[in-house]
C-alpha cells in the first residue's frame, strides 16, 4: 500500500506539471490527433456552441486547438487529478502513521507519531498505555540491530514479531499488511442485474425489475400456475381473461 501511495503521488506530480504546461504539451498531442484523424479520414471541427449552456462547454475560443485544449483536455486532467486526491487521501494519512511502526522507521520516532492509528483502531487494541509500553520495548528491540538488518515491510516485520511479547504491535501489522490499495465493487456484468437490465431493456419499469430480479434470485420458491393466472384474471383489462 505505502508502495501504490509513493506511485499515486508520482502520476499527480506529472499530471500537476502538465497542467501547468498545458499549452506546450496539447501543442504536441493535438498535432498527433489531427495526424491520426487525417489518416481516418475525420475532419477537425467543433461541436455547435449554443447560447445558453445545459450540457456542453461553451468556453471562449480563437481556434479548434484552442476549444479542445479549453474544454477537453484541462477539465479532464483537472477531474483525473482530483479524483486521485479523494480515492487515495485517507489512505495516505493512515499509511503514514503505521509505517512508524515498521522497524524501519520505529527506530527514528516516538509514539506520539501513532496517535492517529491508535485513535482509529482503538477498538482492536488494548489500553493506550499498554500499546505506548510495547512500542517502547519494540522501538529498543530494533535499535540494537543494525539498518541493514531492519525489516522494511508489514509481511517480513511481521515474521520477526513475537505474538505474545507484542500482541498489540502484531496486530497494527497485520492491519497494515492488509490494507487494500482500492476497493473495487461488484461488477454487473456477472450479476443477475445483467442478465435482466440490458442495454436494449434499460426501460424497464422499477417494479417489473424488481419482480423478476426476485424471480431470478430465489429460484428455489415453488410458484403455481394457478397463481399467476389468477393475477392476470383479477387485474381490469379491456378483454376479459377466460380460464
């Protein structure tokens, strides 16, 4: 994870500074757009500007280089930039105080620099004078061993962790050698949502869907056919439904 976070801050680091340059670098990548779209035979043009904006960017423009760089290319490096900033930010405060209890950098701190941590997941561990104890014993521990010899990862510090002696420093370990780097939900496309709302039947009705994602769902409930004919029968209609 300390790792993902290191290479989230060298993306927005070059991002940042091709935002500042913008000019210079869409010069380039636009000269290789209209390159390509000569080749495809697509003509360089700008959508329809409208008086009033609703769903497009209307932005001042001397020239098309000018319009796509305006309203493409900066708001999306400015979105791209943010978004990494929200999904990553809490991540980065959190990796920054348990990484002080890798031997690697528990050696260089105290245990003011885990008051986050323990504030966090105060629940998981025991009292707050109980963990500052054991941090002091595995703070002296490893400062007896040279740097070469200090383990530099939650995996290998954990190894090196006796469960018993330091129960509440295993545990914050363990904490940070599972800490994912995202999170990523269920996808449709192997749902039964996919099976019923396609992009052909995106229409339909919210009840509808709900009936038949249940019927898809609970395959194991036995339904009568008598049953749903007598709620087709019962239901008005302009024809009457025999039986």
């Amino acid at each position: 994870l300390s790792e993902a976070i290191a290479n989230v801050a060298s993306v927005l680091d070059l991002l940042s500074k091709q935002r500042v340059n913008a000019n210079d670098n869409f010069k380039t990548l636009y000269a290789q757009v209209k390159e390509i779209a000569a080749k495809l035979d697509i003509k360089e043009e700008i959508p329809r500007v409208c008086r009033l904006r609703t769903a497009r960017n209307n932005v001042p423009y001397s020239t098309e280089e000018e319009y796509y760089r305006r309203a493409v290319y900066v708001p999306y490096l400015d979105y791209f930039c943010n978004s990494l900033k929200e999904r990553f930010a809490s991540h980065k405060e959190t990796v920054a105080s348990l990484q002080h209890i890798l031997p690697e950098f528990c050696t260089k701190t105290d245990f003011y620099s885990l008051e986050a941590v323990f504030n966090f997941y105060e629940e998981d561990l025991s009292h707050k004078e109980v963990v500052q104890s054991e941090f002091m014993l595995w703070k002296e521990k490893w400062s007896q061993e040279k740097s070469e010899n200090l383990p530099k990862t939650a995996i290998s510090s954990l190894e090196k962790c006796d469960k018993t002696f330091f129960p509440n420093i295993y545990i914050l370990l363990k904490l940070l050698a599972v800490l994912p780097v995202s999170v990523a939900t269920v996808e449709r496309s192997f749902s039964s949502l996919r099976r019923l709302k396609t992009y052909l039947r995106n229409t339909t009705s919210e009840s509808r869907l709900n009936g038949l994602a249940l019927l898809s769902i609970h395959r194991d409930i036995k339904i009568r056919d008598e049953e749903v004919l007598d709620k087709f029968a019962s239901v008005p209609r302009n024809l009457d439904f025999v039986l």
